[in-house]
C-alpha cells in the first residue's frame, strides 16, 4: 500500500473512531459506518487535515465504494493534470 494509503487510514480511523486494523482495501465506506454526511465529513478531513484534493468521483460519493477505491481517487487527483505537465515553465 502507498504512503498515502497509510495516511488517510491512520486520519479516517481517528476522526472517525474506528479501529485501524479495522480499515481494510475492501472494507465499504458503508461498513466503516458512513452515511451521505460521513462522505461530507470524509472529503473535510482529506482536505482540511491532509492537504489534499477532493475529486469529484463516483468512488468519493457512494457509500458502496471500497476505502481502496476512494483512497485510489484521491490519489489520482493528486497527479498534475497532462496538460499541466506539458506546458512551458
């Protein structure tokens, strides 16, 4: 698992009081006891505690997704866009 991985599991389990070892890739935001509002409170604590970009995907906005996905689409919006890499500095 990547680095990122560990740190939005270690975040996810202290805001929300859920056991570490508990969050598993294919644990559901569902089981980890997230609601609409969880997701809401979720992007809050990827971007306000970790400094991270939010992207609006599917795997961040159903409660059905695995942690792996989400954590799998957070880290793709980390990636500069092509067309950012490609212009001139």
């Amino acid at each position: 698992m990547s680095a990122l991985y560990g740190s939005v599991r270690a975040s996810v389990a202290e805001h929300f009081n859920i056991p570490e070892d508990s969050i598993e890739p294919d644990t559901t935001l569902e089981d980890l006891g997230m609601d609409s509002l969880g997701l809401v409170e979720l992007a809050c604590v990827l971007q306000d505690e970790l400094g991270l970009r939010v992207p609006e995907d599917e795997a961040l906005r159903s409660t059905g997704s695995t942690f792996a996905e989400a954590v799998a689409a957070v880290e793709r919006a980390q990636q500069p866009a092509v067309a950012d890499a490609e212009s001139p500095a």
